[in-house]
C-alpha cells in the first residue's frame, strides 16, 4: 500500500505516468526496444513508450513456440480537467484558467479542492518536458462554472504558460505545444475504522496500473509455470484507447496472438450506501476483484483470491473502454476485471486496501499460468 500511495504522488498526468512505469520497468531488469529492432522471441523484459503509451512483456529462457499471450489492460489517464489551449481568462475581477472535462468529470466532485496543475511540454528542438508541482496553484469555486480560480485582475495572455516554463526553468520562447491537466495535490491517505480504505486522486487508472506493473514485474521474476507457460504482457493506453496491437504484438513477441487473453483493468462502482435498491449486483470494497464474467476466475482461484460478480453493463463495469472495442484492437478476448470503489471519477476516489493486494495476487497468478477456465466466456 505505501508504495501504491508513491506511484500515485509520482503520477500526476499520463505522462509522469508513463515515465514512472519505465523507471519500474527497468528497476525489474526490463529493457527498451524501438519499433525497428524487434527483438521477437528474444528472452527477458521488454518495453516500448510513447507520450502517454507504454508496452512491455517478458518472455522466459527456453519459452516454447506456440506458448499463448496472457495481455494486462490499464489506462495511463484519468478522468478530470485539462486546461485549453487559450487557458488564461478573466471574470468578475478574478484571473481565470480555462478547462475542459477529459471524460465523465463529475464537477461537483473538483470543486473547493486545492489544485495543481501538471503536464509535459514540448520544445522546438522535438523534445520534451515534464513540467508541475504539488503546489496548489488554481480552485475551482462551489457552484462555479468549471474554471478554476488563480488570482486576481484581468486576463493576461501567455500568464499560465509563463508560470509553467519559469517553474520548470525552461525558455519561454523554447516551447512549441503543450499538454496540461489539473491535479489534487492532496496526498492519498488511509481511512476507516480499521484503515480499510484507500481514499486519494486518479484510482480510477492508478490502482489497475500499478497492480498491473506488480505483476509484469512479478511474472518476470519468477517465471511462468511450467504446467501451463505464457507470455505476460503490459498495455497501459492513453485517451486515443487501445492502439491495434495485434501485429505490433506478434513482431514485438515473436508470437501469434492464438490463444491469448486480455483483462481490462479499472476501477467499478461499488453498491452505494444511499442506493440500497442498486446494491445486489455491485460489488463491496474488501471482497476481491470485480468480474462480469467467469474467465478470470481460475486465476483468482489459483492465487487464493475471493472475488465478486457484478453486472456486466451500465454504472456497474469495470473497465472504463469498452471491452468490446479493446477485443477488437487487440485481436484477442478480453474479460473486464476492476475493484470496487465509490467516486471513481471525482477529484478523490475511494477503494478498499485489502482489494488492491487481492487483485495483484490474481493478476500475477493470471500472468504466469495459462488456465484452461481462463477462456470461458470470452468471446470478442
């Protein structure tokens, strides 16, 4: 839990994301390949990045052909608010930052919240920066419109962009397009009369991710088993969804996607305890993983792991992609896999603490173990 609490902190956009699960990457012995040099069947850990993408996978000393993918499905961005490309404003006599909602942002959940705000930038010379703070910079006022508040006066143009570059000591004249998300500075904390529940900013992608990493990092350490090998492989996508990866896949690995399985990893709304009438088919926090259907459920079993049925439509599912759309990307079937938790896409979210050890377990036995159950029920 401490260290999902550090991933989280270092998390704050889908940029820092991704650059922090390279760096957990190559701490777990996982090397960078680029797209013209493939290693195919090559052993060990590997990894592709893009701006907000990232792929890795590990294949075994002595893998046989033939030894089916087992695919981790998470998302590096969150739902919240990204600040336009003309961000400074003015109302009333307060200085403005101009946002919009990137996904279901339930505004009401952002508002009186100290804010930061973070992204990358990028410079003339093509390359770029990682730019922000946990500095509390902007508020977005109760019952406000949806931009946030950051001083006091009229507009002033390029006030934000000014900011930002100074902080990063960066040349203002250097900067050729950026990218900029707010942020809850707040760090997570534990809640609860036992401290049974994790409360904090961007669990809706983060939790998923990281338990995902966990895994990867896991199967790579261990290996697969024997019985059963596979090929664990890790598809952290950023808001342009799932890439078609079917043939990157295949030249990446060096094997066909027969046989594999994808699960796509989010959180999902938990039985509300204002909606009793909803609460039979949403699952609680502290009961295990949340699936809609049977497929995952030999790794569960395997691993020790209990687990929750939930409906497989509406406010109930996991994953926040279609799955169906993911399947279709990939190639492969895929099972929507989540935990519970209440504001998923609010400024702060809550889950439950024993369900994010629960579900690295099942998704590390998943990852090293190709069940024949796994299948059941998962047709694209």
């Amino acid at each position: 839990m401490d260290d999902l609490i550090t991933f989280i902190q270092d998390c704050p956009s889908p940029w820092h994301t991704v650059a922090e699960g390279v760096r957990r990457l190559e701490r777990s012995g996982f090397r960078a390949v680029h797209e013209q040099e493939f290693p195919g069947e090559a052993a060990g850990g590997r990894y592709l990045s893009g701006a907000d993408t990232l792929i890795a996978w590990y294949t075994a000393p002595g893998t046989p052909p033939g030894t089916p993918l087992r695919i981790l499905t998470a998302h590096t961005d969150a739902a919240g608010l990204r600040v336009r490309p003309e961000p400074d404003g003015a109302s009333a006599g307060w200085r403005r930052i101009r946002v919009a909602p990137h996904g279901p942002v339930p505004i009401a959940g952002w508002t009186d919240r100290d804010l930061g705000i973070s992204g990358r930038i990028t410079l003339i010379d093509g390359s770029s920066r990682l730019v922000g703070s946990d500095e509390p910079l902007v508020r977005l006022p109760h019952r406000g419109a949806g931009d946030p508040l950051w001083g006091l006066g009229g507009a002033q143009p390029d006030g934000l962009l000014s900011r930002i570059t100074a902080d990063a000591d960066v040349d203002f004249y250097e900067v050729r397009d950026w990218e900029l998300t707010l942020h809850d500075v707040q760090p997570p904390v534990r809640l609860g009369a036992d401290r049974e529940f994790l409360v904090g900013p961007r669990l809706d992608n983060l939790v998923a991710l990281h338990a995902a990493l966990t895994a990867l990092a896991e199967a790579a350490r261990y290996g697969p088993d024997p019985a059963g090998p596979v090929v664990p492989v890790l598809v952290a996508h950023g808001p342009a969804g799932v890439p078609p990866l079917g043939r990157t896949l295949h030249r990446a690995t060096g094997r066909a996607p027969t046989g594999a399985l994808a699960v796509a990893l989010d959180l999902t709304a938990a039985a509300h305890p204002d909606e009793p009438d909803h609460g039979d088919d949403r699952p609680l926090p502290g009961g295990g993983p949340a699936v809609t259907s049977t497929g995952f459920l030999a790794a569960c079993e395997r691993a020790g792991v209990p687990w929750q049925r939930t409906a497989p439509t509406g406010a109930a599912r996991c994953a926040l992609g279609s799955s169906a759309a993911i399947a279709d990307r990939l190639g492969v079937p895929v099972l929507d896999v989540g935990i519970a938790g209440l504001s998923p896409h609010a400024a702060r979210a809550l889950c439950g603490t024993t369900d994010v050890w629960l579900l690295t377990r099942a998704l590390t036995a998943f990852a090293t173990a190709d069940d024949v159950d796994d299948r059941e029920e998962t047709a694209p």
